[in-house]
C-alpha cells in the first residue's frame, strides 16, 4: 500500500490493531480506494497470517448456488452433486473470510451469515449437521448500509454484528498528496519491458492532481497504464491522458495551483494556445493560411506554434473530407 497522508496512515495503524484482535471488520469507502488492499493489512498482522484469506465476491453470489458456493454441499444435495465439495468458508478454515460488497448478500445469505459471525457454526447443502467454523470475518462495502437497513434492505442484527470494528477509507481526492507517490509506483509496476523508464512532465503531474479520480487509486491505476501505452517517448505527456482527466486543469483549488508561479503560467499559456490553435483550424477546415490571418498573427508563427503542439492542417481538413464523403466537395489547404 502506498500512501503517506495522514488520513491514510490513520487508516493503516487501525488495520493493524484490529489484526490483533478476532472481531468482525467492517471496511466503507468508495470503490477503488483499496478496502482488500486493508483486508489483506488486517490478515496479515493477525495470528491467522499463515492461514488463508479467501476472497467472497458478494456480488456474484448466485441467488440459486450460494448458499452451496459459501457453504458447500454434500453428495446428492441437488441435480449435478456427485461429489461433496466445501464451500469457502471450508476452505478459509483457520484463516479469514473476505466479503467484498457484502451489502449485495440476500435475506437468505445474510441470516447464515449472522449465524456463522455469532455461533461460529454452518451447515453444508443437503447436510443436517452443523460444522464449526474457525474463521474471521472481515467484511466490505461501498454503500450505506445504515440506509439499506433503514429500507429493509439489510438486516440490522448483521449490520451492527458486523461494524464492531469499522474503518472508512478516504477517497483518492481527499488525499491528493499521495498522487506523486502513486503514480511513481505504478510507471514502475507497468514498465514496459525494453523500453526506457518513462516519466510524468510537470503539466501532467499538475492535471493529475487536479483530477477528481471518481473510480480512486483504481483509475488511477488504469490511466497510467494506459498512458505507458500510448506515449511514443520517454516522458508522458497531457495528450497521453483521457479526455476527463486533461479537462480538470484550471480548476480551483486544484493541482495546477500547487507548482511555481512560473510552470503554472506556462501550463496555462500552453493549454490556451493549444485550444486557440484548435479553434481556428476549426472553423478554417484547416486553411492555416486563413487561420493565420483570421488570428491576427503571421503564417510562419502560426505553424511554428502549431509544430509545438503536435498540430497538422491535414487533421482538420480531414473533418471536411469526412462531411462531403460523396465527393460533392473539396477542402482548401496550403
């Protein structure tokens, strides 16, 4: 886990003492912020260490199945049981029970659920026996589940079974900080192999920043991979960017406030003159020629600004190829 932000580091030293103890684990956040990254911290500094941490995708739980996919069955429990199997809470035995989005469990799941946290017991599929369970149960959810109980959605003995200990994990934006660090780990974790070490130029270290990283450390995983992806040299540049994440720059209060006065107008006028750029080749169809003289500049400037970008006219022209594709009309240039 990467992050040196206090809210974070809040979070983490509370992960390690609740490994200490055999109490449920309640992790809230928004998704993407890291809930099994912390998971895995409380497992990992608990007695059961050696023992398995088995993952429960409350989600794809099947209505019909999960019961026998969480609790296992016996021989002939239904059609298409030849065999007994052992669901996962056998194969967490000893260990922890992860329950990822465990606000997606039904009625049904939910109340043997309540039972295993508070008995420590379960029943196979087809099986009339109680088996012990020696598992901790660290549970998961990017929802309220206060107003699912509120709706009836969720039983409130669970919930609150569930909650002993509850650690909230603080959105990407609300740590932006820790964004310089995060993006180094992951250009080293996606390097491409045979290639040189890419890394981040100042204006796209600011647009970062600024982003509000709706899906968290995940989309930020995500884009930076992308963006080793797309860049042709050695330093990743805004145009390696989605289109939401370039659209966050001049934004109060943001990423691009926090550099030197001089890099900050620099990105500012880049950013200006890039957009004036477009705009003119716009409504020109890509006559530089016109744009230039419509701008109020000479052609010479205008193209030289326009190699700084990365800009040809054939782009623009292309969008009036594309309009008149039955050959009806032709684009003007140079």
């Amino acid at each position: 886990m990467v992050g040196v932000h206090p809210a974070f580091g809040a979070v983490r030293k509370r992960a390690r003492r609740a490994g200490e103890s055999e109490l449920p684990v309640l992790l809230t956040g928004e998704s993407g912020t890291g809930k099994e990254l912390i998971a895995r911290e409380v497992h990992d500094c608990s007695p059961r260490a050696d023992a398995p941490f088995v993952i429960v995708d409350c989600g794809m739980l099947g209505k019909e199945m999960g019961r026998s996919e969480l609790f296992g069955h016996v021989r002939g429990a239904f059609t298409g049981a030849t065999e007994s199997r052992p669901g996962l809470v056998g194969v967490a035995h000893g260990g922890t029970l992860f329950f990822d989005e465990v606000g997606e469990l039904d009625e049904p799941l939910q109340r043997q659920l309540l039972r295993l946290i508070q008995e420590g017991e379960y029943r196979m599929v087809g099986d009339h026996r109680w088996k012990r369970a020696r598992v901790r149960v660290v549970a998961a959810t990017n929802r309220d589940l206060k107003k699912r109980v509120e709706a009836g959605r969720f039983r409130n003995d669970l919930y609150y079974r569930l909650r002993v200990i509850q650690l909230h994990l603080p959105a990407l934006r609300e740590r932006r900080s820790d964004i310089p660090l995060l993006v180094a780990h992951f250009l080293y974790r996606f390097a491409n192999v045979g290639r040189a070490a890419c890394r981040i130029s100042p204006e796209t270290c600011a647009l970062l920043e600024g982003y509000d990283w709706p899906g968290n450390v995940r989309e930020l995983a995500h884009t930076i991979a992308g963006a080793l992806a797309l860049t042709e040299g050695d330093v990743i540049t805004p145009d390696d960017l989605p289109s939401e994440v370039q659209d966050a720059e001049l934004r109060p209060e943001r990423g691009i406030y926090k550099l030197p006065y001089k890099d900050a107008r620099r990105i500012c006028i880049n950013r200006f003159t890039k957009e004036y750029l477009h705009r003119a080749l716009v409504s020109t169809d890509g006559n530089v020629s016109r744009a230039a003289k419509e701008s109020g500049i000479g052609r010479q400037y205008f193209q030289l600004r326009m190699s700084e970008h990365g800009m040809t006219a054939s782009q623009y022209r292309k969008r009036l190829y594309n309009a008149h594709s039955d050959g009806e009309g032709k684009a003007s240039g140079d």
